[in-house]
C-alpha cells in the first residue's frame, strides 16, 4: 500500500471514529418526555440553574457537573443575599463571601436526573456555557422539566437535526 492511500485510510478512519464519538449534552424533556433543548455541555461537562428566590428575590444558582456515572452533581450554590431558605451556616462545604456574593463550593450531591416545575414568578434558567434557556419561554406555567446527561455523537446529532427540519 502507498503512503498516500495510508494516510487516504488513516484520515477516513479518523473521520468515522470523529462522527461517532460520544460528546456530553444535557437532554431538557417536557413532562411528555419530548426533548425541548439538548445543549452541549462543553468538555468541561458544565451548567448552572438560575432562579430568583422566592423570598429574598435576589438571584440563585446552581452549579451541576455531570458525574462519570452520568449522574448530575451538584458542586456549589450562589447567592447574591443571607436569609430565609439560603445557607447561613456551613452543614456542609466551605461557605465564602466573595464581593458580596455567597458561594456554597465543595458540595457534592449526586442526583441520577432532575425534575422542576416551570415557576415564572421564579425567572428559572439554564445557563450552558454562557447561553441562557428560560424556562418561560418554553414551558407552561406549572410544567414539568426534566433534566439529564446524554452523550451524543455527531452522527446522532445530525440525524436528530435532520428529523427536525423534515417534522
């Protein structure tokens, strides 16, 4: 075999091996368990859940990792005030004040998928890497979400894509 056709079959497998690795992305469902959003999470494999606290009305979030198992995680919380339903003494992880917000870091809660009720009063978000989903822009008050890890490959991507537009 020529050089040329070795590195011809060396590029095509890497091609091939490209189009079915798995990439993490984070599945959003509605209560029917259709998908509504499938986010890339980024190698860093990363989101936050934004909400507006119902009693203090300042800004919440969350921070998930997605775990080896597939699970998702929870490593830390944010807090822009101290009160009612937020942590004023450290149960767990290292509470710090950084320029007047509150960060929770350290946690480690493992969770198999999360489910949420669309609240609009609550402004919920998902931010992935840097782009923010509202919920009420896509759910009904009340509505059910579902969250959970999917590792997807580029050909799965594609042909996800491709059912789209024909739908």
């Amino acid at each position: 075999m020529s050089r040329r056709y070795a590195i011809l079959l060396l590029a095509l497998v890497w091609i091939v091996g490209l189009l079915y690795f798995p990439l993490p992305h984070l599945a959003v469902e509605d209560a029917h368990g259709q998908l509504v959003w499938q986010p890339f999470l980024g190698l860093e494999r990363r989101f936050s859940l934004r909400y507006r606290h119902s009693v203090q009305k300042t800004l919440c979030w969350e921070d998930f990792i997605v775990g080896e198992n597939g699970d998702l995680v929870l490593v830390a919380t944010r807090y822009e005030s101290l009160g009612v339903g937020l942590p004023f003494a450290v149960g767990e992880g290292q509470l710090l004040n950084k320029e007047g917000q509150f960060h929770l870091t350290g946690l480690n809660r493992h969770f198999p998928d999360l489910v949420l009720r669309a609240m609009p009063v609550a402004e919920q978000a998902l931010v992935v890497r840097g782009r923010t989903y509202k919920f009420n822009d896509s759910f009904a008050p009340g509505a059910k979400i579902k969250l959970r890890a999917k590792d997807l490959s580029l050909l799965q991507l594609l042909s996800y894509k491709l059912s789209k537009e024909e739908g």
